[in-house]
C-alpha cells in the first residue's frame, strides 16, 4: 500500500513506457497511410492479406435474428441496445435549435449531424459486442446518413450487434489500414468525415495521424478505474470492479483510494492470498492509495482525471469531482454496467485527459451551426460598430463591405 496519494500523483506508467516506442509506431503508420493515400485499394487489400491473412470483405448485414446467436445473448445484447438508445435519445431531446431576436436581427445555432462515419470495432482477443451497440446507436440518433462498421472480426455476435445498432454498412477489414481505408475511401464507400471506436497502438495512431483530415472520438489509452471509499465499502465489490478493469489489457490500471488504513490493510490482505489479484497488484495493474483526508481524496481525483470514477464514500459531495469521463455514483453502480448496458457511452476520454475532453455521445457526431439574418435597421447599426474596427485592423474591403450598406 502507497503511504501517500502524493507519492504516486503520476500513476499512468503506461504513458511513460509507451512515449520511446510510440515514435516507431507512428512512422511504420505514417508510411502505410501514405502508401494507402497514394495507391487506394490495392494498398489496402495487400496490407489486409500481409497483417491479417485475409482481402478485405464487405459483408451485407441480417436481421439479428437471423445469426443463431444462443437467445439468453441475443435477448441481452437486445436489452442493452434499448437502453444505449435510450439515454442516447435523451441526449438527443435536450439539443434543440434556438435563437433569438435583438434590434439588429435574428440570431441563433443549430445541429446538423455529420453526413457519414466510420464505426472501428476491434476483434481482439473477445467479440466487443458492447464497441458496436455504443458506436453506431449514437450516430444513427444524431442523423448520420451513413454509418460504416468496419472490424477485422466477423463474429456473429458482432454482425448482430452491428445490425440491430443501424449499421448501413460492414466492412471486414482490420488494423491501421482499416482507418486508412475509411479516411480515403475504398471501393464503392466515399472517405467518411469521421472515425470512432477503439483499437490497438495501431489503430490509434492512424486516427490521430490522419486527425486534420478525418473527426476522431478520444485518445485511446489502457482502461483507468479510480476508485473513492470509505471503510463501509463492500470490498468484495470494489475488488471485483478493480480487477474487472485490469482485465481490459495489460496496461489497464485501478486505483483504491481511501484515508481509511484499515479498509486498504485489508483489501491488501484479500488481494495477496488470491493468486490471480496479488500477480495484478504485484504489476501496478492494483494500486492501493493512503490519503490524508477526504479533501486530499478529491484533489487526487481531480488531478488524476481518470477515465472511471466510482464514488463509494458517502462523505464525498460529488459535486467536487470536477474531472472523469464518467462517474458512477454509489458501490450498487458498477462500471461493468457501464461497460454493456446501463445506457451512458463506454467510449471515454483517458490517459488524464477527461479534464479537458468528453466521451462520445450523440453530440460528437453533431456540428453546431451559427445562423444570422441581420434586418434594415441591424445592418445600420453593425456596419457602425465593424466600421471602425475594420478601419483600426486596416482591412480596406472589410470596411467598405459594411460602409456600403451603411
């Protein structure tokens, strides 16, 4: 157990170690999108054959029904799609045009939702049947006209998923190149606008490489769980939760916090005589944090920024937890639920940067659109203002396009 939360306050090792291999990533990928930007599909479908075995296919997507998926797994995938959409509709509700009229004119905003995106689904070590509900459910509720779901898996779980979260398109296709393809189109499909979803070192660097051409999602790092408690906790719980997100990947971190010794003493205990959890805190994955006092809990947290934030302290005012990608409140909300089904994104900003940055959500796949009608008399009495600024800035047809409707 750490003595202080001050002596670990920098506990994303895996930034760290990442920094020195992260350039040679990004060349390998800068070569191979230049390659896909310059040769377009033959490009793609060697890279496909030399990284994955296999030529890019797209497949035309079934009715979920109709992929024989055990109905215990399809009811559930149904469920939490019903829920996603939920919450993403209730998002949707609350993003209302509006304006309004001054002595100049009418003036206002609106939401217009970006015309086609590109849905990144990892097929990794398990089918992330959660990456396409969480995906395109808030795309199809913004309006996206087009919504490409492109995975080097084809399970059928993930077909099914994909189908029922309104994909109009899927395309078998993995890796950089995948980002590559979607960017700069490939076949019959136009480049998209923009590119959400997980993936590997890979994966990530072709979105934020190709991030001037193409609207991306978040930085993606390893899964982060912070954890605030006091010693009522369930500890059974909160190691489960920890050890659900270190399960992620190997660089996948939770932290326990508490100015409680005696609640991280024996949390500490419960973790060394199970094999499996004691290898997890013996690698940094588990990290058990001693605070001062709750207010040295918050500043932690705020500090940290993590991409999970359980609050299992009742003396904590959630109120003073200003930075996570989302926060769930109480030890009954497990960030496992908010992984599959409780209906916010799981899609979430990491590596420390949720305190400048959101998750995905209908509102990633909106633009906000400023309209202005000035009126006879407004355009009098603005041309008098920008006049004279446009005189000082010395902008000669600036001024004259106002001093002509003066």
């Amino acid at each position: 157990m750490q003595d202080s939360v001050t002596s670990i306050i920098d506990c994303k090792k895996w930034q760290r170690e990442q920094s020195n291999s992260q350039s040679n990533v990004d060349v390998t990928v800068r070569e191979l999108l230049g390659r896909i930007e310059q040769e377009g599909d033959a490009a793609v479908d060697e890279m496909s054959q030399q990284f994955d075995g296999f030529a890019p296919t797209w497949i035309e997507l079934k009715s979920p029904e109709d992929y024989e998926l055990e109905p215990e797994l399809l009811q559930a995938i149904k469920d939490a799609a019903s829920r996603i959409e939920g919450f993403a509709q209730f998002q949707r509700d609350k993003l209302i045009d509006s304006t309004y009229v001054d002595d100049c004119g009418e003036f206002g905003f609106r939401y217009q939702a970006i015309e086609r995106i590109g849905a990144y689904i990892p097929g990794g070590r398990f089918p992330l049947i959660s990456t396409a509900l969480m995906t395109l459910i808030p795309a199809r509720l913004a309006g996206c006209q087009e919504r490409i779901a492109c995975s080097p898996s084809d399970h059928p779980a993930i077909l099914a998923a994909a189908s029922l979260a309104g994909a109009t398109g899927f395309l078998k296709l993995g890796g950089a190149q995948a980002i590559g393809a979607m960017a700069y189109g490939y076949d019959s499909m136009k480049p998209v606008q923009m590119v959400v979803g997980p993936g590997n070192q890979y994966v990530n660097a072709a979105k934020q490489l190709l991030s001037q051409t193409i609207q991306i999602d978040v930085a993606a790092g390893p899964s982060e769980l912070l954890i605030l408690a006091d010693e009522t906790v369930n500890q059974e719980w909160v190691i489960a939760d920890m050890a659900a997100q270190a399960e992620h990947d190997p660089q996948a971190q939770s932290l326990l916090v508490s100015d409680s010794s005696e609640l991280l003493n024996s949390v500490e205990a419960s973790l060394a005589n199970d094999s499996e959890l004691k290898q997890l805190l013996d690698k940094e994955q588990i990290i058990l944090l001693k605070a001062d006092n709750i207010e040295h809990m918050i500043a932690f947290s705020n500090q940290y920024a993590p991409e999970h934030l359980l609050l299992a302290d009742r003396r904590v005012d959630q109120s003073l937890l200003t930075n996570f990608g989302s926060l769930f409140v109480g030890e009954n909300s497990a960030v496992a639920y908010g992984d599959y089904c409780s209906g916010p994104n799981h899609t979430l900003p990491t590596m420390g940067t949720a305190n400048r940055s959101s998750g995905l959500s209908v509102l990633s796949f909106l633009k906000v659109q400023s309209v202005q009608a000035v009126h006879e008399v407004g355009r009098k009495k603005l041309s008098a203002m920008g006049e004279k600024i446009a005189e000082a800035e010395q902008l000669v047809w600036h001024k004259q396009s106002m001093a002509v409707r003066s």
